[in-house]
C-alpha cells in the first residue's frame, strides 16, 4: 500500500513537472529564446552579407 502512495506522489509530480515545462518553454522563456535567435540570425546574416560584399570589392579592385 505504501509503494502505491510514492509511485503516485512519483507520478504527480512528474505531471506537474512536465505541464510546468511545456507552460514555460509555449509562453515564457520560449517566446524569448526565440526573439534573441531570430534577431541573432538577422545579425549573422548581415555580417556575411557585408563580410560577401568586402572580398567582392576587393576582387574587383586587384
């Protein structure tokens, strides 16, 4: 009877846990996470645009 009492605290807390983590990662943290690697790609994506653009001037100059 005892084992039923831990396996069923066990599972709630896993339940609890796992809704937890999918509300965080669907409206809080996820919703950030994605914001700053959006505008990080933006970022990257702009450097070697610039970066293309240098070596083309570059090798029109020689």
């Amino acid at each position: 009877m005892l084992l039923f009492k831990i396996l069923g605290v066990i599972f709630a807390l896993f339940i609890v846990l796992f809704v937890l983590i999918v509300l965080e990662e669907t409206f809080f943290g996820g919703r950030r996470r994605r914001r700053l690697e959006q505008k990080a790609y933006a970022a990257q994506k702009e450097r070697l645009e610039l970066k293309a653009r240098l070596e083309k001037d570059e090798a029109g100059e020689k």
